[in-house]
C-alpha cells in the first residue's frame, strides 16, 4: 500500500531500503507530500 509521508528524514529512511520500488512526489499549494510504493 502506498502510504504519504510528511516528514523528510523518514522519507530517506525509508528510501534506502531495498523494497523500495518507486517514489512520487505530490506538490499541493499549501503543503508537499511524498507517495511511494
């Protein structure tokens, strides 16, 4: 499941590990979040 992180240090935690397959970042007007699968 796709899950939104908002905060940056977890994001590139999670982005080293090896399940990680893709990552989308979704920009809105008042906050950025970050998808990933």
């Amino acid at each position: 499941m796709p899950r939104e992180i908002s905060d940056i240090k977890n994001f590139i935690e999670i982005c080293r590990r090896k399940d990680a397959s893709s990552a989308r970042i979704k920009r809105s007007k008042k906050t950025s979040a970050i998808k990933f699968k």
